[in-house]
C-alpha cells in the first residue's frame, strides 16, 4: 500500500517546512551552549541494569560530553547508585573499567576506602588529619533511575523532572517491550567526525537506504509502489520521537542469508510482526509489513526495537565537529548451533550498514564545515530531523525548565 502524500506536514505544521541554517551543526559557540543546557539537565542513559546484576559490580562510564567520569554500582540493598568518580581527598579517580563483587573502591593515590554505598570507610593515617567530616566525605552521588531495565543518570544539581514524567508517553509506550528477554550478542563503539545531530540525522530517516544501502541491504525495503521506502508512520512525543520502518514483503534474501533464517530469525527476516505481543509503543499501528521502530530518546540515545531483536546508539558529543558512538546489539541467547550461525550473521550485517552510516556523516560534517553550504532543505520523510533541531533550540531557548520537557 502506498504510503499517504507528505503526511507530517499537516500533522505537524508548527515545525514548519522551510530550510535550515547549518549553524547548530558548526558553531563551536553553540555546540557549548548544547553541552549545559541540554547534555548537563536531560536524563542520559548510561548502560542497562543487567550490566551489573549483582551487589558489587560496577562499571565505569565516561560521559566525555561533560568531562566527567561516573561509577554506577549496584549496592547491598540490590539499587543502582551513581557516583561523581573522584576521591574526596584530592580528587583522584577511584575506579576504572568494571568488575563483579567488588567490596567498594580503594583510591589508588593514598588509598581512602569507599563502600558499595559510595560511604568514605577508612581513611589511611587519620590522625593526621583534622576535624575530618567523615560522614559527609563518601563518593558524590549523580542523580540516577531506571526505566525498562535501562540505567539513566542526570547531572542537574536538581533535575527538572523524574525519570518517567522526562521519558513521558514514549516510556509508557515501549516500557513493556521484552528487553529482558534478550542479551548482548555484539558491541561496537567509534569516534566519528561529524556533529553529534548530523550523525543521528542520518538514523532518523530511511530516505537514504536506497543510496547509501544499496548493496548492504538491496532488496529489504523498497518497492515499486514505494521505492524510496517511506516511513509507515512517524510520532513526535515532546522532546523524542519514533518512526516505524516498513520492509519489503517480496524480499529474497541472499543464499547465506536464506540458510541463516533456516535455523532462527535473523536481522532482516522475522517473526510475523503482526504478533500483537508487543507494546502499544512498538509498530502501533500493527503495520503487517514491519521492519522495526526507530526510538530516539532526546538528546543522544536510540532504541530500536524489532521483532527478536533490538539494538541502542549512544551519540556522545565531544567537540562540535566529533562524537562517540556507542551501538549495542541484542538478541534471543542462541539454543543451538543453527542459532548461533544466524546471530553471527545479523551482527555482521548490521555492522557493515553501520560502516556505511560512518562513512557518509564524515564526509556529510566536512562539506558542512568548509561554509559551503549554509541552508539544508528537508522533505516531509525528513520530519524527525526537522523536529531534532527545533527540540535543541527549544531547549536552547529555556533557561527555567518548566514542568514538562521543552519540546517541539
Ligand atoms: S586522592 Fe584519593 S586517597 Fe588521596
Ligand atoms: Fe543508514
């Protein structure tokens, strides 16, 4: 079935339709502003709990965005805390990495001891010291919660809202997906030369998949009655967004492929997706030709989610023109052998969709940069990308947060 002609345009007037001035793209002064008014008072998702399932593991997460270092550890009462990773007495880091049952952090520098708790234990030498608060010396806390099994910290003194009422009618949604049902099968990370919302731009819109996919992924959407694989519905919930991703009923898989999906589902070919076991958040509107939803959960953090499988981004911005990229990719453990081969097979085939991604936005952020072209024009399809950058000036522009996220 055709998809309808432009149907955001109505839906979403205010956003209007006319180009967009590159500047949020180039401007090391505005790319500043970014990282304390919306990176410093946005929850950010930082890992799942299941990372660290028992009492004692930690891990260490590096928010290079605002150069601050975290440890997330799960506590004797069984909660996930956060904590600033610097060590009361001179500011030392305390931990690095991860590890499983860990009694607490000793500082490597003089050897101050903190509990699970992030409580100060044990000072070496504390005569020496004077008048030392020692209750009020444990390791900082950073404001931290979890929806769905996923961890998300705030750096606000006071965050301006919970972790729901942020996440709002995108988490009620999707909250009950299975996410628990399925497990780490691939990771990947890199640092990227593009612009943290250029380099989502490129995974918000499935305009580009008949070019820059042509061959990766020939065949899996598209058809004649739709060649440029229209999105089959796209949602603007406040500051996140979703869209729905069709695929080509006629597809024939290549041979690998056919044999992949003989033993289990594989990235392209699934379980029938018109299955209503998924949340009303996932394809909701039970589209019988689903691929999967793109959820792009404002500023940095994706989730997409398909039938047997789904995968996150993380886009951390480092300097206007460079970001860090975090992809996690999670499927069904594998039962048998056959399993096994047909989860090898996905993840390789999205890896090399990803690389092709990589490759564009580079080249994409360096014409930007060289001032050659000051005004982007977007189609209808390329509503989610018109609405990112009304959503970062929105926020931009919000200097007292209200009691709703601003969006747009
Ligand atoms: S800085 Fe940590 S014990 Fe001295
Ligand atoms: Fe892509």
């Amino acid at each position: 079935m055709n998809a309808p002609q432009r149907p955001y345009v109505q839906r979403y007037a205010h956003l209007g339709t006319g180009p967009l001035g590159t500047e949020p793209m180039t401007s090391p002064a505005y790319f500043e502003r970014e990282r304390e008014l919306i990176f410093r008072r946005a929850w950010l998702n930082v890992c799942r709990a299941d990372d660290i399932p028992e009492p004692g593991d930690y891990l260490v997460k590096n928010v290079q965005t605002l150069r601050a270092s975290i440890i997330l550890v799960r506590g004797d009462d069984g909660k996930v805390r956060a904590f600033h990773n610097a060590c009361r007495h001179r500011g030392n880091q305390v931990a690095d990495g991860c590890g499983k049952r860990a009694a607490g952090f000793a500082c490597g520098f003089h050897g101050w001891a903190y509990d699970r708790q992030g409580a100060l234990q044990y000072v070496p030498d504390e005569e020496q010291f004077f008048d030392l608060p020692k209750a009020e010396l444990g390791l900082k806390p950073v404001h931290c919660d979890t929806w769905a099994g996923f961890v998300f910290v705030n750096f606000a003194q006071r965050p301006a809202w919970t972790l729901d009422a942020y996440l709002g009618e995108l988490g009620t949604g999707l909250g009950d997906y299975p996410f628990h049902t399925l497990v780490p099968i691939a990771r990947y990370q890199a640092r990227v030369k593009a612009n943290w919302k250029v380099f989502i731009d490129a995974f918000q819109e499935s305009y580009h998949a008949a070019f820059v996919h042509r061959l990766s992924a020939a065949g899996v959407g598209g058809t004649n009655d739709d060649p440029y694989t229209h999105l089959s519905s796209v949602r603007l919930l406040g500051p996140h967004r979703a869209a729905s991703v069709p695929m080509n009923p006629a597809y024939v898989p290549p041979p690998t492929e056919a044999l992949s999906f003989k033993y289990a589902s594989s990235l392209w070919l699934q379980a029938d997706a018109r299955e209503q076991r998924f949340p009303p958040g996932a394809n909701p509107e039970r589209h019988a030709n689903w691929l999967f939803d793109i959820n792009v959960l404002f500023p940095h953090f994706f989730i997409d989610v398909a039938s047997g499988w789904y995968f996150t981004y993380h886009f951390w911005p480092v300097a206007v023109d460079e970001t860090f990229w975090e992809y996690a990719f999670y499927m069904a453990e594998p039962q048998s052998a056959g399993e096994r081969i047909s989860r090898e097979y996905s993840r390789i085939a999205l890896r090399d969709v990803l690389r092709e991604d990589h490759a564009t936005v580079e080249r994409t952020q360096a014409a930007l940069m060289s001032g050659a072209v000051d005004r982007i024009w977007l189609s209808d399809q390329e509503i989610a990308v018109r609405h990112q950058y009304a959503v970062v000036e929105a926020w931009l522009s919000t200097p007292t947060l209200g009691p709703t996220p601003p969006g747009a």
